[in-house]
C-alpha cells in the first residue's frame, strides 16, 4: 500500500480563507476576465488584479487549464509588488501566490515552483506573529509545502520542520475548530512519513491516535469520510508489519471495506480503496491461510484493473499486484493456470516499468520468482535461463547499502542453485554459495530471514561437498544446520525441515569419519521427524526411509540386530505409501537390510523378498537411470547367494547376465568399477566350478587382474566383504 495521500489538499477551499471561500461558485466568462485585467474601474488595482486571479483560478478548477494557473500566478505576482512590506494584506498576497505556485508544482513537477512557495510561505508567516488570525492557515500551508519538498528530496530537516508547524497550528485550532481535521489529518500523515523513514514507533503510534481523533470528526455521510477511514486503515496496517498483532489487520481490513461503500461502482476514487482492501486480505492470508481472504483479494484485484485500464497512472501498480495475487494462489493450488497469467501480467508491468523506472528492479524480480516456479513445475529450461538473467538484472539495480539487496541476492542464489542441479556446472554452485553468502551478511542475528539463508547457504555447501569431497565444505554445513535448527524451536514451520537437513549432513560426516555419534545424532533428529510427518502427511515414507537408512548403517557399523530389525519394520511402512517419490530407494534400500538378515539367519523367504524387491526397483531404473547399474549389481548378488543356497544354476546364470550389464555402465573411472568386476569375476569362478568351461575361468582371472590395478587386494576384499557375500 503506498503512502496515503487520500484527501487533496483543498488549499483553495477549506485553508485559504483569501481565494478559495470568495471564489467558492464563481462563474466568471474569460472573455470578462481578460477585460477586467484592464479596466479595474472603482476599485483599486491590487484589489481588481486579486478578484482576477480568483476568478480565473475558479475557471481552472472546473476546467483544469494549466494556463489558466500561470495566468493566476501573473496575476499575483502583479499584486503583489502594490503591496509592499507595510501593507495589511501583503501576507495574505504571499499566502495566496504560494498556494497557486504549490498547485502549479504538482500538476507540472516544476521544482522552482515549489522552492518558491516554500520562499513565500516563510514570508508569510513572519508578518503573521502569534496572535494574528490567520497564523494558523499559514502554519498549515508552510508544513504542507516541506512536506511535498521532502516527499521530492527526502531531507528529514523538511519533514520535522513540517511536523512542528502542524503541531503549532493543531494547538491553534482546539475541539471546535472547523480546521482542527484537516491539522490532524496533515500532521499524521507527517509521522506516519517520518516512521516510514526511520522506524520510531512512537512516531506511528501517534499517526493511529491522530488518524482515530480525525475519524470522528468525519462522520459517515461527510465527503471526506471515506478518505479518513482510508488513512487510518493505512497506519494500521503498517502497525501490523510492524508488530504482527492480527487485530490491527482486521481493523483495517473493517476500515477499508466501509470506505468501499463510500465509494460506490461509478465513484472517482474506487479504484483506491478496492486495491488497499486487497492487498489487506493478502497480508491477512499470508498471516492465517484463509483460502477465501485470497479469493476476495484476487476478485478485487480483477476490478480495480478494470478500473485502471491502459494509459492509467494506476494501470502498473494494478497489473503488478493481481499478479502477485495469483502466484499466491499457484503457491497454495498449484493451478499452473494462476502461474501462467501471472508471468503474462508481470511482463506487462515490466513494459511500463523500462530500464530507470524506480519500480523496474521490483517488476524483473517477481517476473523471475514466477518464471522459477514455473520451471520447478515444468521443468523448460528456458523459464530458468530467463529467471536467472531477469534476476542479474535487478540485482544489478540494488547496490550495497540497498535494503531489498538481500531479497535479490537470496532468490537469484536460488536460480543458480536450481541450475546447478540441472547442468552440474560447478560455476553456477559456487556463484550461489557466494551469493548466500552476501544475503547472510546482510541478515544479522535477529533478522526474520536469517534462518532460510543459513539453511540454503549449508545445502549448497553440502551439495559441494558431494560433489568435491572437501570437508571443510561439510563441516560448515553441520555447522550451519545446527544454527537454523537453535532459530527453529518447536513450533517453527520449518523444523522439521531443519531436522531434516542437519540429520543428513551429520550422516554424510559419519560415512566420510566414521564417527557413530554423528550416526547415533542423525538417528535420533530423524526420530524427532518422524513425530512431525505422522502417517497420512505427505513426507511420512521419506521420513520413514531416512531413518531406516540410518538404523542399517548403525547396524553394519555395531551389529545390533535390534537396529537391523527396526530398519526393516520402518522400511516396509515407507512403501506401504504407493506412489511417493523415492519408491525406488526404498524399494531397494528394504531388499539390501532383508539380504543382510538373511546373512544372520539364513531364512529364505528374506532372500526371495529382496530378490523380489530388486526385481521391482529394477523395474523403475530404466536404461538411463543413474542407479540402474547398482540395481543390476546387488540382484546379481542375490541371485549368486540364493545359488549358493539353493544350488539352482539358472540363478547363477542370470547373476552373470547381470554382472556384466552392470559393467557395461561403469566407465573406467566409475568409483564402484573395481567393485563390480570382483563380483563377476567371483560369479564366473563359481560357473565354472559347476561347468567347468575354461572360457568362463580364463574371463574371470582378467577381471581379477583389472580390479587389481583398481585397488590393492586387501581393499577388494574389504569391499567385497561389504556386500554382505557368503
């Protein structure tokens, strides 16, 4: 919601009591105008010259001529100069020729005009001492102007000076005054200005109780009823960003639908209100994820485009925020419809938003936000190409020292990571790391985001440490894990997620250190998970299956069958749930845990089991998979053990079979190559044990030899014993 402005100055209506009350239902022809700048027959000229200007300034409030202003101005200066510094109504010539040059700065942005009537508003003043009547007008006008001077340059001496001269001029109109409202609707709007600024609370404090004292001086049915209900709304939803108490969203959200009716279909303003209530109801759903509040924000966001069509000065701000609106709603219903419009609408925002609009950085960014979901949804590369370049754009327009650079640094982080994951280019992982790195600088201890930029932060660098094996890399990720678990308590909606990510990086450092207490921690945040994802939540079997994994590693370190046990229990429940996206681990990980409890209890009925289960994740490992060949390895495996067993020979011969198409997708410098020659070499030694076909020994000594020249022999056996082989 942009600061509120919502009630027009009315400078020459209810506060200039020289030029707007006398010329309040003037109807003067402007060929009569033009005649009487001449002829000021029985009245003296700085009086004729006055009624002038009034006159044509009337005209351009009915007919809005910027001529008709800088002849006003003429006009005034005109005037003036009769009425040098001793004479009685020279303030009120230089109040009056202040607030036409004011008027002419805001309709043409001339900040000559506006340096000028501060200049004049000065003057003005000083002949009006305490005392004088109209003290209280000029007090007004001048704060007013160097509040527009500050809304332009943003130097805080304006706005206090401004804050000042309206307190001075809100003690000169006491309860009763008819000016009191328009002293208490002006001076909050000064400190809701300055909080916005600099953040002292007291400041919007005191911008609720004066916003509340001027509501009830404007009752419903008063013409700025509607406007006072407006900028209360507006201070209370910024009390609410600030402080999170939802009764302060709720009153504002009350506030603006009764200024709604204020402002029926048809009213000039609509457009304003219906665009503030939206973005309320988004907070509010943001806040409580009530769907309908999203719903209404979306419908109204609809009109109020209506409303601002083409051409609009409104027109961006509304594209902007319906967009925004519906990738809200794609978050929740995952409609990929919402999406699409929503990058439709954000690209024609960006169109009104070209390169040097101050709102550019901000349209490139949400455009790249949407394009990255859409790539999470669809997998086009090209929407993730595009996100990543919109997002070096718009950081490139949020320097050091900016206070959204985090955001950007954080989301474009995101996008390289998210290539990284598709291309494997080791550049684009260590831009991220750099970058979350940068977004953590900038979020202190204490800051509401800290805990996802320490979170993506130590992924990367686990990731990295997966695919470079330096350790400090993973050290740093523990590290880092254990932070946003300590900013993540009971309660938080990411713990579990935290859970998550530290019990897997301490279980990488156990499998590099072989160190059980990282084993034994990992076991024990994967149970605390655990009680998180109950059955029927959708992480249930992966929670299920990380902490079987970890149990059948404990159980291969320690020999605790109970560990073994458990880690079967818990990896039949995961697959219990059809469907879920690690099937093929668990499938396989529940055939590796039965062949090992048939290693101790020589039951069968395990091994048919695991061979079953290989079978089945084989089956979700197509030719191409990245797992396809530990697949074909370990049902070998089995096949070879269950002849051993059993003394079928088919078994041992589809375990060569399999063998050697495991192999075939070992490339020389696979890291499991020297693994998988062994084993063949062993199952061909074992074929011609039964057959005795030389072929078959002659094979299985040059196998052996490669996998000699892979690893020492101890290593071969060590690897070998590892699988678990009778």
């Amino acid at each position: 919601m942009t600061s509120p402005d919502y009630i027009p100055r009315k400078r020459a209506e209810s506060e200039c009591i020289h030029l707007g009350r006398i010329c309040r239902g003037v109807d003067v022809p402007r060929k009569r105008v033009e005649s009487e700048c001449f002829h000021p027959r029985h009245i003296s000229q700085d009086v004729a010259l006055t009624n002038l200007a009034r006159a044509l300034y009337a005209i351009y409030q009915k007919q809005g001529k910027i001529g008709d202003v800088d002849n006003t101005i003429t006009l005034l200066r005109a005037t003036l100069k009769l009425r040098p510094p001793e004479h009685p109504e020279r303030s009120s010539s230089l109040d009056t020729l202040a607030l036409c040059l004011a008027n002419r700065y805001d309709i043409c942005g001339v900040v000559a005009n506006l340096e000028e009537a501060v200049t004049l508003g000065r003057a003005a003043l000083e002949l009006r001492p305490p005392g004088h009547p109209d003290r209280g007008v000029t007090l007004h006008h001048l704060a007013d102007y160097l509040r527009v001077r500050f809304q332009k340059e943003a130097a805080m001496q304006d706005l206090d000076e401004a804050i000042e001269l309206h307190r001075a001029a809100l003690a000169l109109r006491p309860l009763g005054h008819p000016d009191r409202f328009s002293s208490l609707h002006s001076l909050s709007l000064c400190l809701s200005n300055k909080h916005d600024s600099q953040g002292v609370v007291a400041d919007l404090e005191e911008a609720v109780t004066l916003g509340r004292a001027a509501l009830a001086l404007r009752p419903q049915g008063h013409p700025d009823h509607a406007a006072s209900l407006f900028n209360l709304a507006y201070y209370l939803v910024t009390r609410f960003q600030e402080r999170a108490a939802i009764e302060d969203l709720n009153e504002a959200i009350e506030l603006h639908r009764a200024a709604l009716e204020s402002c029926p279909t048809g009213h000039h303003h609509r457009s304003l209100p219906l665009s503030s209530l939206a973005l309320c109801l988004s907070n509010r759903y943001d806040s409580w994820g009530v769907v309908a509040d999203l719903e209404e924000a979306v419908t109204l966001d609809r009109e109020v485009l209506g409303l601002c069509p083409l051409g609009h000065p409104d027109h961006a701000t509304s594209l902007y925020n319906l967009a925004c609106d519906l990738w809200r709603r794609f978050q929740k219903q995952d409609v990929i419809h919402d999406l699409d419009e929503a990058i439709e609408l954000h690209r024609a925002a960006l169109e009104l938003h070209p390169h040097g609009h101050p709102n550019h950085p901000s349209s490139l960014h949400s455009l790249a936000l949407c394009l990255s979901n859409r790539y999470d949804t669809q997998g086009e590369v090209t929407d993730l190409e595009e996100a990543i370049v919109s997002g070096r754009a718009a950081l490139e327009h949020r320097p050091p020292g900016h206070p959204h650079r985090h955001v950007f640094l954080f989301n474009l982080a995101g996008d390289l990571w998210r290539r990284f994951q598709k291309h494997a280019e080791m550049d684009d992982l260590d831009k991220a790391i750099e970058l979350h790195r940068a977004a953590l600088d900038l979020r202190p201890i204490g800051h509401r985001h800290r805990s996802l930029s320490l979170s993506s932060l130590a992924l990367c660098l686990s990731n990295r440490y997966d695919n470079q094996g330096v350790v400090t890399d993973l050290e740093e990720a523990v590290t880092l894990g254990r932070a946003v678990l300590r900013l993540c308590p009971r309660g938080h909606p990411d713990r579990a997620t935290s859970l998550y990510n530290l019990a897997c990086d301490l279980w990488r450092r156990f499998q590099k250190q072989d160190v059980i207490r990282d084993l034994d921690e990992a076991i024990e945040l994967h149970r605390t998970l655990l009680e998180l994802h109950p059955h029927g939540h959708p992480n249930h079997p992966s929670s299920l299956h990380s902490l079987a994994l970890c149990l059948s590693n404990r159980y291969v370190k320690q020999g605790i069958v109970a560990d073994l046990e458990e880690a079967i229990v818990l990896g039949r429940r995961a697959l219990e749930v059809p469907g879920h996206p690690g099937r093929d681990m668990s499938l396989y990980n529940l055939a590796c845990d039965l062949q090992r409890r048939f290693q101790i209890q020589a039951g069968v009925h395990d091994l048919d089991a695991a061979i079953e289960l290989h079978r089945e994740t084989l089956e979700l490992r197509a030719i191409g998979h990245p797992d396809r060949s530990s697949s074909l390895h370990s049902l070998a495996l089995c096949l070879s053990t269950k002849c051993d067993t059993l003394g079928i020979d088919a078994h041992l011969e589809e375990a060569v079979t399999l063998g050697r198409a495991a192999l075939e997708l070992c490339p020389p410098d696979h890291p499991s190559r020297h693994v998988f020659l062994f084993s063949l070499a062993c199952d061909l030694w074992r074929k011609f044990q039964k057959q005795d076909v030389k072929h078959d020994l002659d094979e299985a000594i040059e196998l052996h030899r490669e996998s000699v020249k892979a690893l020492p022999l101890l290593d071969i056996l060590i690897a070998f014993s590892s699988l678990q082989r009778p």
